[in-house]
C-alpha cells in the first residue's frame, strides 16, 4: 500500500499538472471506487483544481474557488496516473478526471476487489472525514512522540501504524522505522525509555525521508526497502538473515540482531491460538 512517502511523492508530482487546465469531465467511475454521490461528479466540471494537498495516505484536490475537494484513497492496489493529451491509457479506469486540452488523470486498481475510494466533498465533510487522523508523521518530533507512547502502552508495531494515532505510516514503514530505531517490533511503547523514544523519533523522520527522497527519484520497491518484504536476506546493518513474523493480519520483518536481541518472535495473533 502507499504510504506517507509514495503518497507525497506523488502529491508533488500532480500538483502543478492538475492545475494546468480547467476540468472539461469527470468520470465516469467505478460504481465502488466512487463513495459520494451528492454533489455529483459533474459539478467539477469547469473547474479548476488549485493543485494537490495529502493528509495522510489521502490525497486532497480542491477546486480554486474553495467549493468542492476530490479526495482520494488509493488503498492497498490503487494507482494513479497523469496522462499527457493523446498519450496511452487504461481502456476502462476505474476513475478518470479529463482536462481541458485533453490531459487526463486516470485512477487504475489491479485485481478484482475495489478498495480505492475516490469522494467528492464539501470543504466541510472533508474536514470530517479527516478528523480522526492523528498528526502527521513526517515531522512528529520527538515531544510528541513521547507524549504519544505514554498515553497507551502498544506494540509499536501496531502503534505505528495506527492511523488515528500517527497518521501516514502503514505496515512496509512500520518495518523500516523499527529497524533503523532498532527496536523490536513487539516491544511496548510505555516501556521505551527517553533514549528510546528519541531514537524512534530520529527514525520515523529519516527513514520517510529516506523513503520520500527515492520516490520522488522513482525508485522501486526493491531499492526503497531495506527491511520489508528482504525474509532471508543479510540485514544492511549486521548481516544477519532477516526474519519474519506474523502479527494480527500481516507479516512483521526485521533483524534479530538489531532488533530483538537474538530473539526469534513468535506468532502472536488470536486466530492462532484458535486454532
Ligand atoms: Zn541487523
């Protein structure tokens, strides 16, 4: 899934093209991918966009007069793309905006299940839609980090990826962050001494940046991550081969040596145990 890196990678990216031409159509959309219906997609048309914004994993597209905002949420398999007039695209996008002159702004979903989500708001119903996000994780800082870890001992992990707690940071990140904090990701967030808590703040910041400054270079999955999805490989840092665990519905990877202290997880999830 795109998280806070990919997201704000492609925010730059679309922000000055989207508000090169007024909107001439927009749609036609999936019937699941588009979750508003009132007001209705045509009331963009003629519009312009005053550029892109992202809060989150959510990327924001308000119109220059204030009135209306197009948010999208691209979810685990969603894809968009800026296509220049003439140039190719998918022959039936699960979402498309058409600009004048003919550029295009397609919303793409591999697979048979549309999750990706695109709504279109009031300024008011985005502001209610978001407000159960937390801040922002680029930039947290370490203060809020701290005030964060005391308010709930967590798994950090889990924590992490808590939208409503930290937003923009989902299961690859949750792996690179812990890693680079060296941290395990089953420890206790009230347990994380000052040191600790600084560390993971220093983390959280470098590695998104780390992972923003690829992005926007192009990079792939396989240049971006050092931790997430590398079961097997030697950790960049130690050597160690990584290991894998699985934790409510994913996979945790990281390195027992710089992690865990030599420990080997163990599968923690309920459905487990149930069986
Ligand atoms: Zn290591």
């Amino acid at each position: 899934m795109p998280e806070l890196p990919e997201m704000e990678a492609w925010r730059r990216q679309l922000d000055e093209p989207v508000r090169a031409f007024p909107i001439a159509k927009a749609g036609p959309a999936h019937i699941a991918t588009l979750k508003t219906f009132d007001p209705p997609l045509a009331a963009l048309e003629g519009r312009r966009l005053a550029g892109a914004c992202r809060r989150a994993k959510r990327l924001l597209l308000p119109t220059d007069d204030g009135e209306l905002v197009l948010l999208v949420h691209l979810m685990t398999a969603g894809r968009l793309r800026y296509l220049r007039p003439g140039e190719k695209g998918p022959k039936t996008p699960a979402f498309q905006l058409v600009f004048e002159g003919g550029a295009r702004l397609v919303l793409t979903e591999a697979g048979a299940k549309k999750r990706a989500g695109v709504w279109l708001l009031t300024p008011e119903a985005v502001e209610a839609e978001l407000a159960h996000l937390g801040p922002e994780a680029l930039g947290l800082g370490a203060d809020r980090l701290e005030q964060i870890c005391a308010d709930e001992s967590r798994r950090l992990h889990s924590l992490l990826r808590d939208q409503r707690v930290i937003a923009g940071i989902g299961r690859a990140w949750a792996n690179e962050i812990l890693h680079a904090a060296k941290l395990s990701p089953y420890a206790l967030s009230g347990d994380l001494s000052d040191e600790e808590v600084e560390r993971l703040a220093t983390a959280m910041n470098d590695e998104l940046s780390r992972g923003l400054a690829l992005r926007e270079a192009g990079a792939s999955d396989q240049r971006t991550y050092r931790v997430h999805r590398r079961l097997g490989e030697p950790c960049h840092v130690c050597g160690t081969p990584l290991a894998q665990v699985d934790f409510e519905e994913h996979t945790i990877f990281y390195c027992p040596t710089c992690q865990t202290g030599g420990r080997v997880l163990k599968d923690r999830r309920l459905s487990r145990l149930l069986r």
